[in-house]
C-alpha cells in the first residue's frame, strides 16, 4: 500500500518508516485510525509496551485481500488515558479490554471496559513493569486464606 | 415462557475446555449471549518477561497443547528474525514436515471432537486411533508427545532419526484411505451427519471480516487466504498443495475444509519427504544469548488460524515484551454473534466446528 496517502493527509504529526506509522500526538488517533479503516479490515493485534513512565500502543492492521500490514505507534504517559477505536474496528473491543487488564489503561468510550482474562477482584494490573510479584500474590487465590 | 439466561460452563464436556458462555434462550432459540474466558490464564507473556529465551520453549507447548510444534515454530522464527539468523534449508524441511503432522493431529482431534459432540463416539475413537499413529511418529522424532521442545533457535534440538520416509510414508497411506473412505462414510456423507451440521451456525464473510476471524473458520467462509501460500514462510513455495475454499460457512462447511486440508498436509508430506535435503539441520546458537533492542513481527499459519507473535527486546538476555496473537481468541470473541438465532441443540454443534482451544484464548 502506498503510504504516501497518509503524508498527503496527515503531514508532519505522522512520521513514516516504511510500515511504521509513528503519531505525534494521541489526539489524532482516531482520526488516523479512520483513515486506515478505508483500507483495512480490521485490527490484527494491539501490543502495549511498559516503557516507564510511558505506554507505547502498537496497533496492527491488515486486511483480507492481501498481506499488507500497518503499524500505527503511539505513545502516552502511564498515567494518561487514551480514546477507544472499538466503534472503528469491532475486533479491538477485546484486545482492548486485554490492555485495560493487563496494564491498567483506560480507554475512553469502550463499550465494555472490564477485565477479561484475570478475575474482577485481582489486585493491581501484572504486565507493568512496576507491578511486584509477591509472596502474597503468587498464593492469591480470590479466598481469604492465609498460607 | 419468557426469557432464561442459560449458563454453560466453564468445565463441561462439550465447551473445549474452561469457555463459560450464558446464552440468553427463549423456547430452544437461543436470543444472544455472552462469552466468559480467562479460565485458562497462566500468565505466558509475563512468564516470557523473567525466562531466557530458550528456556520458554517449554511454555509455549503448553500454550496451545493441541498443536504444540506449530506455536514452538513460531516462536523459534520469532527468535531468529529477532536475532537476523538464518536457518539450514534441512531445519526449514524439518519444520514443514513437522508442522504439517502436528496440523493433521490437530485436524483429527478437531473431528473426533466434533463427532463425541454429535454422539458419534465410533469417529472419535477412529481419529485418536488415527493421531497415534502419528504421535508415535512425533515420540520417535523428540521423545516428547503433547510436549515435544523439539524446536531450538537455529533449527532444532535433534536430527530426524534413520529411516524416518519408511517410518512416515505408510502411516499417510493409511491416514489417506481412512480419511477418504472410512471417515467418509460416517461423518460426511451420512445423512443424519449433514442434518446436524448443514445450515448450523453460519458465518458470514462480514463476520469474518468484523472480527479478525482467520483460518480454516475463515475459509469455510469463501475467503481464499493462506500465509502458507501468499506469505510463504520456510520452504511452503516449492511446494505444491492447494488451498481448500468452502462457501456456505456453516458447521458443515468447516468440517469438510479441515477434512480437505488433511489431505493437502498429506500431500506437502509426501512431497517433503522427498525433497529432504541432506547436512546439517542447525544453526548452533548459545544457550544464553542477548539480542539487541529491535522488534519482531512474525505470523505463521497455525491450525487453527494466523498465530502471530511480536517480540520487543532491550537488548538484554529475556524478552522485554512477548505479545502472542491467538488466532481462536478472535474466534470466541465471535461466538456471540454465531449462536445468534440457533437451535439449543446445535449449541454444541456450533462452539465445536469453530475448534476453539482454550490454552490458547487465555494464554
């Protein structure tokens, strides 16, 4: 696919190397991820890298015609919420759901924010790399008993 | 009567493994549902964080533990993409034989599944009777059997032993003529078979797309797409098979394409076997290694669909970040959508012909 569409439309808040579309700024996110919705079919996977203090949101997306994929990288503080692309792409409803999980981002208008592969009462969000896997941690169980 | 909210799972028979689904039914209708995983979650891409690189291996046959080799490939080339290595072309034959039979056992338990959620406990018998002969096959080769760790970065851990094309050749002589003619007869072309499946659980090719849906689910839906043939990977180029498309998406439809893919893995078989170069089949690498900062990106068809893996490292001698894309999680995020309007009964019907594994969903 030619990138240079993306040029053309985004100018310099997007910087392009070769797949790699690395946004400037979070807020253009969506308006990005519409512009790729012309393309592609849906999101092959969402990779959120710890990267303390920062977050970086790796979006994948290809389509069923042929190979073709695109990166789209964002950055955001740890602290910072980012805007859902779900009401886009149907399939990044669960990975973003995962995300939330895994490291405790909050995603803005999602349909459905709740934890999916940890249980609801788990204390904190274990891929971030200030997470500290404790004793008390690896016994967890969701029961209060003591070992 | 009005509305029930239905709950099946997490442990049940007829769910693959720990997938809870609540299904909201009226009458035998079943209105919509929700699906509830992470039954299965053991943390791998945590696990991936504090372990060396090799010493994964062994966590990712557990990942997926109906096509371990498969995911094991993966993660290999993931590794030596990462690293910039390349492999002998005797360790690539090695891996399309290997993920070829790993795809025909898989393949089987989907179908002896498929045919236990039926009442068809005679082709399930029939299908594990079937995998043994290729399990043996696998023992033979790495002495594992669910679990080989077979694959090393590089190659792999062994060379295939002596005489392995007497060894596999007769196995896909019988697998053939069982699958063509025995199967056959009590799965595809029998007519209480067809009813349960024909027009169950249609997946159309907006769904497909809606969701990320890849795989033999995917072509069942008439989308004609193999990463074996468009991305080709190892040395699937040289070979020639072909791509089974089916286009009613129904229950029916993706049983026959997983019975025709057997086949053409039989196919690439005989055609590895014989094309098996000779010399060496690994490029030794250290146990303990570090790889410079980089990312990698690497997807592989799997049995089940396009598994993917993206590795982000720092350079150090453990992955920084290990991201693993399950193709069946795609899948069961789906499942609401598929029962939509189906029958209570074919319920089952429908979560087994989309083969979910559920090691794989919660990772």
């Amino acid at each position: 696919m030619d990138l240079e569409r993306f040029r053309e439309r985004f100018g310099d808040k997007v910087k392009i190397d070769k797949n790699i579309l690395t946004l400037a700024d979070k807020k253009d996110l969506i308006r990005v991820v519409k512009f790729v919705s012309k393309y592609f079919d849906v999101l092959y996977m969402l990779i959120v890298v710890h990267r303390p203090p920062k977050f970086e949101l790796n979006y994948i997306f290809s389509r069923y015609q042929d190979q073709e994929i695109i990166q789209i990288k964002v950055e955001i503080s740890d602290k910072e919420n980012i805007a859902s692309i779900s009401n886009v792409f149907k399939s990044a409803e669960w990975e973003e759901r995962e995300a939330y999980d895994m490291f405790g981002i909050v995603f803005r208008d999602h349909p459905d924010l709740r934890r999916i592969l940890l249980p609801e009462d788990w204390p904190g969000h274990p891929m971030r790399k200030d997470f500290v896997v404790t004793e008390e941690i690896k016994h967890w169980t969701g029961l209060d008993l003591k070992f | 009567m009005g509305e029930i909210e239905l709950n099946i799972g997490p442990v049940h028979p007829a769910t693959h493994g720990v997938l809870r689904l609540k299904a909201r039914v009226e009458k035998d209708t079943v209105l919509g549902g929700d699906v509830e995983i992470g039954y299965l979650h053991r943390a791998m891409e945590k696990i991936a964080e504090q372990r060396l690189f090799n010493s994964f291996f062994p966590n990712v046959d557990k990942l997926e533990y109906v096509s371990a080799l498969n995911w094991e490939i993966l993660y290999a080339s993931v590794l030596e993409k990462a690293l910039g290595i390349d492999i002998p072309p005797r360790a690539k034959y090695i891996r399309v034989i290997l993920a070829e039979i790993q795809r025909i056992m898989s393949h089987l338990i989907f179908i002896g599944a498929f045919g236990q959620d039926l009442g068809n406990i005679t082709v399930f018998t029939w299908a594990l009777r079937e995998r043994e002969l290729l399990m043996d096959i696998v023992e033979k080769i790495s002495g594992g059997r669910l679990a080989p760790m077979y694959l090393r970065v590089g190659g792999t851990e062994y060379d295939l032993p002596e005489g392995f094309d007497s060894m596999i050749l007769p196995v896909l002589d019988r697998l053939e003529e069982k699958v063509n003619k025995d199967y056959k007869a009590v799965t595809y072309e029998n007519s209480l078979f067809k009813m349960r499946t024909k027009g169950v659980g249609v997946l159309t090719r907006d769904t497909v797309k809606k969701y990320g849906i890849t795989g033999p689910n995917m072509r069942a839906s008439g989308i004609e797409r193999d990463l074996r043939r468009s991305e080709p990977y190892f040395v699937y180029d040289s070979l020639d098979f072909d791509i089974p498309v089916e286009d009613a998406g129904d229950s029916y439809a993706r049983f026959m394409v997983r019975i025709r893919e057997i086949q053409e893995s039989i196919k690439i078989l005989r055609q590895a076997v014989r094309a098996l170069p000779k010399g060496n089949y690994i490029n030794k690498q250290p146990w303990m290694f570090k790889i410079p900062p980089t990312e990698a990106f690497v997807r592989q068809e799997c049995p089940r669909g396009e598994g993917a893996m993206f590795l982000v490292t720092d350079g150090g001698m453990k992955a920084y970040r290990l991201k693993i894309r399950s193709p069946s999680f795609y899948t069961v995020q789906a499942m609401p959508e598929i029962i939509k309007g189906a029958r209570v009964a074919d319920l089952f019907t429908i979560i087994a012909s989309l083969d979910p594994v559920m090691g794989e969903v919660d990772r």
